[in-house]
C-alpha cells in the first residue's frame, strides 16, 4: 500500500498529520509526505525526525494572507495557481495507490492537481468545516463560493451544504458526536473517525519547568492563540490580566512578545509550551479556538474559552458552546472583566463543563490510527475492484 499525504507546513496541519503518518506506516504502508509550504514554512528536523524515514517533499507555495483579503481575488489565485499542475506532477512521479488531501480552502489547487493525476484520493480535515451547516460559514461564504466554483469548473465534488470539498471515495473528519451532535452534515459519505491529540510523537515537544511548582490551591489558567494568531499584544494582555484577576495561577504561551506584553511575575510564560501536557494540569485554557487546541483540550477534560480570530476558528467556537464545552467571546467583546466573568463561569463546577467533557472521553478514540484502518481498507477494496 503506497498513500501520498497532501498537507502544508503550518503547524496546525503537521501537528494531527505526523501521528497519521506514523499510523499508516504501522498498518504496513509506503508513505510520502507532499508539503506545501504555506507563506515559506517549511519542515523542521524535529518533524522530520517524527516521521521517521517518510519521503517528504516540497512541492509547491500558498500564502495565507490572500484568504483574509478581497474574496473576489480567490478565484482568480486559484485558477493562476501552479500547484494544481505541481501537485499533478508529484503524485504521478511517486506513484501512490491512494492520496489522502488536507482539505481547506488553501489547498484546492492541490485538489484539483490530485483529481487531474488520475490516482484515487480521499479527503481528510484539520479543523470541523467538513460537517459545518452552511449557516454557520456565513463569514466565509464571500470566499466559499470562490472555492467551490473553481473545484467543481475541475471536477472536484463541493457540498453546498458545508461549503467545502468532497472525495467520491473516502472522506475522513477527526471528531467525535458528543462534539458535533446532531447538527454536523454526516449523511453525504463523511466518516467520524475519533480526536486528533492523542498521546505520540509529533515533532513539536518541548520541555517546561515550573508545572511541578504550581500552587496546588490555586486553579491553573493556560493562555494560548496558537502559533499563527498569538501576534495580538493587547488582546493577549487584557486576556491574561482578566485571567489572572480571578485569583488564578496563569500559564500562557505568547511568542515573542513576552518583553512587550509587561506581565506580573507571577505569570509563567513561554513562547512555545508542551499544550497537552500543561492541558492536564489546567482548570481552563483560554484559546483562539484552533482545532487541534480544541480537541487536546477535550480529551484532557479542561473546559474551554474560545475567543475565536480567524477563519475555521468561529465554527470551532460554535460546536463547543453547544456541546457544553466551553463558552467564547467575539474579540470586540473582550475585556478584563469580561475575561474574569467567564473563567469563574467555567470554574464553577455547578455548570458541570467539565463533566460534561468527562462523559465525552470514551468517544475520543484514537483519529490518527482509525484513519490508517479506513485507507488500508480503501485501498484493498480498490485492488479488489481493479481485479475483478
């Protein structure tokens, strides 16, 4: 079984696709890694190392930043793409028996390259858009509508009901019902298949000192906006002070800005912390809403602040208020106090947020491994066809 992986290099992609990967070279596959390097990211050598001897190769540029500005310009973007052609390309030079797509918006090009290469391919995403009713991407439609015209001018399959891409043969999203209840879009062919996060090698560990001294008494606050979106000095200031004016130890992530940010010292900072294991010491993590923070957050049971930035992060928002995992707060509406009111909320184990994500934990399986289950079985089952 030979699978070619399409992700970019945002650590928000290779963080859940590292142990998927690992799964599929466990299942006895042949796995190549085709990068796309999004705003000139590349892999670093802990990543590498994360995945072993897994060919990767760079096959192509995105950038971000168009996806933030005048949708009108998308389609045109995409259509001038050279990654569709680059990413044609690729798959034929490696040859695989099957390729699995990150599916998002920056990668349609890499989509349409996919369905010109001829190879079977499945669809697998990083955050919940693939089963998000339309209602709820109202913000993104301008933008939507610019990627299903160009996917399906391809031949690439569009589901108006999520706005998003669709594979006629496999279509894969790391998520559990107690997350996405009934409202998630699941009777057009998608699979749920178990949270991204669980315990493996991903490549981004780093160690941190000072969990061990953290003040039994005291409930632990965890800050975080990801890798991408933490650039946000005063939101990330007034978060902390409102946190922190609950009496709360807090421990937050912040980049480069710690020198800027003028903290109390009470405060522990980092730029970069080992998410899952300070998600199992705190009370509350405070997040922009990032899927991979917002499942680590639900299988180490730790009620959620989702303050939502950016694009898929207002649909995460969404499925966790309604779960009852959390709550959140527009930007606009941050402020100190408002910060404090919801932590205490969160807190208080009257509102049962955290035995309601306790109850949630036999669903959360294991996304990278159920993956590898559902390709291999994919792929004999196309071998199968081709035989007969």
């Amino acid at each position: 079984m030979r699978v070619a992986l399409v992700t970019t290099t945002q650590h928000g992609h290779l963080n859940p696709y590292v142990p998927v990967v690992n799964a599929l070279r466990a299942a006895g596959g042949e796995v190549t890694l085709l990068l796309l390097s999004a705003d000139g990211g590349e892999l670093d050598q802990q990543r590498r190392r994360a995945v072993g001897t897994t060919q990767a190769h760079l096959i192509g540029q995105v950038e971000m930043a168009p996806w933030s500005g005048d949708p009108a310009k998308i389609g045109p973007m995409l259509q001038a793409s050279p990654v569709a052609d680059q990413t044609a390309d690729a798959i034929k030079t490696t040859d695989p028996d099957f390729v699995l797509l990150d599916s998002l918006p920056v990668t349609a090009s890499a989509m349409v390259g996919a369905q010109r290469s001829g190879v079977p391919y499945g669809m697998i995403w990083a955050n919940l858009g693939g089963v998000c009713p339309r209602e709820h991407r109202r913000a993104r439609w301008p933008y939507d509508e610019q990627v299903g015209d160009y996917l399906t001018r391809h031949g690439v399959a569009w589901s108006t009901r999520t706005h998003s891409a669709r594979s006629p043969i496999l279509n894969l999203m790391p998520t559990i019902p107690a997350l996405v209840g009934d409202d998630a879009v699941t009777d057009d062919g998608v699979q749920l298949v178990g949270l991204p996060g669980a315990a493996g090698i991903r490549g981004d560990e780093v160690a941190l000192a000072g969990l061990d001294r953290l003040d039994p008494d005291r409930p632990v606050v965890y800050v975080s906006f990801g890798t991408i979106f933490y650039r946000r000095p005063d939101l990330l200031r007034t978060v902390i002070t409102g946190a922190a004016a609950t009496g709360a130890q807090v421990i937050a992530a912040v980049g480069d800005l710690a020198a800027e940010l003028a903290l109390p010292d009470d405060v522990l900072t980092a730029p970069y912390l080992p998410q899952r294991e300070v998600l199992e010491r705190a009370d509350v993590f405070i997040t922009h809403g990032g899927y991979n923070s917002v499942a680590e957050s639900i299988r180490a049971a730790t009620p959620m602040l989702v303050i939502p930035l950016a694009v898929d992060q207002p649909i995460q928002a969404h499925f966790v208020t309604s779960a009852g995992f959390g709550t959140a707060l527009g930007p606009a509406d941050v402020t100190a106090r408002a910060v404090a009111d919801a932590v205490g909320d969160l807190l208080d184990p009257a509102r049962h947020y955290r035995a309601r994500l306790r109850a949630a934990q036999p669903q959360c399986g294991d996304s990278a491994v159920r993956t590898a289950e559902l390709v291999a079985g994919t792929v004999e089952a196309l071998r199968r066809r081709a035989e007969q």
